[in-house]
C-alpha cells in the first residue's frame, strides 16, 4: 500500500461533508492549505463597508456591507475563505455569556447597537436584534441524537454579506475536524472590483410562501391574502415523514380471546419489569410466548400480530395522531368540526405548511400578548422550546427542525412555594389508558402528578428555563420539588379557596375525552385505528390558565411511553392496577371512567 498524504487524509475525513455542502472540487486542496497555517485571508479580497442612509434606517437595512476590493473569478481555486465564529452559544447560554464586556462590545458593533447602554439594557438588544445575523447547526451522536441545536454568529466579514435571491456568493459551516467548525465563503458567480457580496439567506427554501416567511428578518412582506385559520390536512400529512403502519386483519380478532389464570409479559420498559409484581402477570424474555407485548419502541406490523389473536400490544395503530405535536393540533381542529378553537388548545400552527397563516395573524395580534413558544414535533424534556413575541426569531427556529408555534400562556395559573419568593408556573400530568376504539373506552388515573418551575414567572428572560419550563428531572443541578396530588389538593384550596378542585378537576376529565374523540372520530391515518389487540397508555400534560375570570385546563402535549418512575415511587401498584383494568377488564377506584 502506498503513502496516504496529507491531503488525502483530508479529504478522507472531509469529502462527504465538502460534498453535502455543495463546495466546488476546485476548492478543497486550497481550502485545506489554508485549514492547515490557519490562513484567513478574505480581506486580501473584500472590505467591509458602512452603509450610509439618506433617511433614518429601517429595522431590516444592512448596516455592513462586504465589497470586492479586486476582480475575483469563480474558477479561481482561490476564492474559498475560511470564516471565523465570533460567538458560538446554546440560546439558554446567551445571557450569561454576555456578560463578558468583550463579546458583548463585539456583537454591539456588527448589529450596529449603542455600546454605552446599561449591560443588562444592551444584553436585551442584542438577543432582540441578533437574530438577522444568526446561523445554526447540529451535532449529532448515537447516543444524543435530540441535543439542543447550536447558534453561532459568523465574524465581522460573514455577518457583512447581504441578501439576494440571485447570490454571487454562497456560505456554509464547516467542521474540520482537527481544530473546529468554521464557515466557507466561496463564489457562485464571478464579481467585480466594487462589487458588494451576496448570499441567499432562504438557501435550498422552494416554495414560495415558505421562502417570503423565511426571509421575513431581512425582506418585509405582506402575507395579507392569508386566512388566519388554516384548514386540517389531508392523508398525506399526516403520513408524510411517517414509516406506514400495517394494520390488523379484524376478521382473526373477532372472538374474544379467553381469560386466563396467568399472563406472561414482555416488557421492554424496566419499570414494568420491576413493579408488575401481581400474581396474574409474570414477566418472560421471549417474545413469542408472551401474552402481553409492552414496548418502549414504535411498534408498527399490526398485521402480523393479528396472525396471534389471543396477544395483547401496548399500542394503537396511528396513535401517533395523538403524540406528535403538529398531528395532535391538527386532531384537536376537528373538535366541533374545526367551527371552533376548543377552549382547552391553545392557538397553534406548524411551522412548515401553515407559516403565512401564521405570520398574518401574529400581525394581528396585540404586542402586548404575542408571546408564543415554539416547539420541535416530536421532541420532549424542553429540547429546542423557544418562547418569544419576535417575529425574526420564529422565522429562524425552522431552520434547525420542523416546529410548531403555540399561543405562550402569559396569564397561567401559579402556584405560591414555600422554598421561593413568588409565585411559580406548574402543569399536570394525567395518565390516559385507551382500552378500545370502537366503542371508545377510556379511563384517567386519579392519581396525577406535578411538576414546579423553580423561579417566579413573569414575563420577562424567556430562555431562563427554571422560570418558564417546568421539567426539572433532566436539569443538571435544578431543584425537583416533590408533592403528591393529595396534598396540592389542600395547598389548592388554601390558596384558591374560590375555585373546587373538584370542578377544575372536571373540566380536565371532559377535555381529555374530547380529544379522545377527537382522536377516534376518523378512519386512520388521520385518526387512531381500531384493534382489538391493542391498549394503551398515554401521559397528558396540561396547564391551568385564566380565561374570563375563571379557570380552564390547557393541554400541551400527550406523551408515547411516558417515563413513569415518579408515578412507581409514589404509587406501587402503579402497573398492577393499570395492567388488571387493561388485560383483566378489572376497574377500581382509582381510575376514572370517561363517560
């Protein structure tokens, strides 16, 4: 074997990715040269230069603008520059980071920002404003394939170039894999001396509306010939992005399979393994020989599982409808045949095929409550969540994943803690068992379960997570504060003595059923299926907000395999009574029936 070279190797490590980006061949040995002695050489090539307004500058003007300072020729292998990052952060970081005098100077500068400002009072401009000039990426691993993505603001040279859908110039990151992730700047077209730089700030976005909403931060435009409320999808979006699920042969499922002195379980989930401790349910390691099939993973030939009529599975085919975010919306429109916005679901668009819906009725909004949080369709544990009333950084979230934005409750009802000066926010989680379709039967654990923010809310410092999320379990070094239902029902009733638990209570047992039926009111895949081998549980998680005076439940997502460890602590027979009213029709008191 011959003598691997250095460019070779280079190349090795880095093809595919000079490949996925789109940087021409002619680039890379000189790209690499310039990786190597560490060459930022893009001034040899272009100024940066201030742009002067005859008229007071609109908030989308350029304040720089990066111009040619020779003849440059797209064919000159050359013409590639590696741009440096002047701040990479996480969005929950970026306060604290800038509190650095240096960094915080540095960003006032390339925004155009008076650096004379209190800190806490220029901090706040920054966020506001640097959002037109950010960029982001993920790293992905095998073992965390959901981390939060990272923004990154390019330097002084990067952060100049302007938009145009006819670019001469074009931008992307670059992980080398010795020293960082940097940007390349390279020519799509040849440019003159004088010539300013463009790239396209919407690259690789096609369709048209998509595209104006894109470029929103930098292009305004008008989405008035939109209709504020957006209709349910079709079939297609529903499956789209969604592997086919095979579904039962209902002609094999049509005799009820006998009862029996004992069931084998096998379980995926190690709770159920643990503390599924009655004597009618025994755990087994193989599969084929199991009763009952309790995954933690997607499960999806419903067809063959059918070919075993007596086997029982832990999911419906298409529940999906239920537990990924854009599906639950699209659910939720169906109630009273989307003539109406059910009290209990907060206004909510996907960000993909409804985002000028969307634009035209933030416009409408009042500034004063136009907040929303914007959430990733199918992450959990407030992975990328963003809560905001600035329309430029909703306009960027979609670049890092499909999200949906949903109205932000600024008027929820809090809780007064001990342990903190103030009150906080704090949701509910109800545990959903859906034991049949066709009739729909569902029931609701009793026993629900909280979760606390950890600082006074107000409506201030979206990205401070303890103030404005409320899952604590995954927080490294966060407070988890502990309190079981019965005893919030009495703290409840000490500090809203004006408001039943029992009819709050009520009006979150009747939201859960209409969304059940929302659910199950159409033939799949738009609608859960029905199975007779199937049952299921589901987690609901749900605010309490103000409306009129009076109190309504807000839903926020339903959850797919929940984790359910807070539950087993509190509750030991957890599983024993869940799994003898799904398998042994066996119901008790401490579920709800749903009439």
């Amino acid at each position: 074997m011959g003598h691997v070279t250095a460019i070779e190797t280079f190349l090795n490590q880095h093809k595919n990715q000079l490949l996925a980006s789109g940087v021409p061949e002619i680039f890379w040995e000189p790209l690499y040269k310039k990786l190597l002695t560490q060459t930022f050489d893009a001034g040899k090539s272009f100024q940066l230069v201030h742009i002067e307004y005859d008229e007071e500058k609109e908030p989308h003007e350029p304040l720089w603008g990066l111009q040619a300072i020779r003849d440059l020729d797209k064919k000159d292998s050359e013409n590639i520059y590696i741009i440096d990052h002047a701040w990479t952060y996480l969005v929950h970081e970026a306060r604290s980071n800038l509190q650095y005098d240096s960094l915080r100077f540095r960003m006032a500068r390339i925004l155009g920002l008076d650096e004379t400002l209190p800190s806490e009072e220029l901090i706040e401009d920054i966020f506001n404003n640097m959002w037109k000039i950010n960029n982001s990426y993920k790293i992905l691993n095998m073992e965390h394939t959901d981390e939060n993505p990272i923004w990154y603001i390019m330097d002084e040279i990067g952060s100049a170039l302007q938009h145009s859908d006819t670019p001469n110039c074009r931008i992307v990151p670059f992980a080398y894999i010795n020293d960082g992730i940097y940007s390349l700047l390279f020519l799509h077209e040849n440019m003159e001396e004088g010539d300013l730089a463009y790239r396209d700030f919407a690259e690789g976005v096609k369709d048209p509306r998509a595209r104006k909403a894109a470029l929103l931060p930098w292009v305004p435009n008008s989405f008035e010939e939109m209709d504020i409320k957006p209709q349910i999808p079709g079939e297609d979006y529903f499956l789209s992005g969604h592997i086919p699920e095979m579904l039962p042969n209902l002609d094999k499922l049509t005799i009820k399979a006998p009862k029996k002195d004992k069931y084998l379980c096998y379980a995926q989930y190690s709770l159920v393994k643990k503390y599924l401790t009655d004597p009618t349910f025994e755990i087994t390691d193989e599969e084929d020989e199991a009763d009952i099939l309790w995954y933690s993973e997607h499960f999806r030939d419903f067809k063959k599982l059918s070919e075993s009529s007596t086997k029982f599975i832990n999911q419906f085919p298409y529940e999906y409808v239920l537990t990924v975010k854009d599906l639950l919306c699209m659910t939720c429109r169906r109630y009273k045949n989307n003539t109406e916005n059910p009290v209990w679901f907060p206004i909510t668009y996907n960000l993909v095929e409804e985002i000028g819906n969307f634009v035209k009725y933030f416009k409408t909004c009042d500034e004063t409550d136009n907040y929303w949080i914007i959430k990733p369709y199918n992450l959990a544990r407030g992975m990328d969540m963003h809560i905001t009333n600035n329309l430029d950084y909703i306009m960027r979230l979609p670049a890092t994943g499909p999200k949906i934005a949903q109205k932000y409750l600024t008027n929820p009802v809090l809780f007064r803690r001990s342990d903190c000066e103030g009150k906080v926010k704090f949701d509910l989680r109800y545990i959903i068992l859906l034991k049949t379709v066709k009739p729909l039967e569902v029931f609701v654990y009793k026993n629900f379960f909280l979760r606390f923010a950890n600082k006074p809310f107000d409506l201030s410092h979206f990205d401070d997570y303890e103030k404005h999320f409320t899952v604590m379990n995954y927080t490294e070094d966060a407070v988890l504060k502990h309190l079981k239902c019965e005893d919030f029902k009495i703290e409840w009733q000490q500090q809203y003595a004006n408001f039943n638990w029992n009819e709050v209570e009520q009006k979150i047992l009747t939201m859960i059923r209409e969304i059940m039926e929302c659910a199950t009111m159409v033939p799949q895949p738009c609608g859960i299926a029905e199975n007779p081998q199937s049952r299921a549980l589901y987690a609901a998680d749900l605010m309490l907000d103000w409306v009129k005076g009076g109190i309504e439940p807000k839903i926020l997502e339903i959850n797919f395999m929940p984790d359910c460890e807070r539950a087993c602590n509190y509750y030991p027979d957890f599983y024993n009574d869940i799994f003898k009213l799904l398998f042994l029709n066996e119901e008790n008191e401490v579920f709800f029936k749903l009439q």
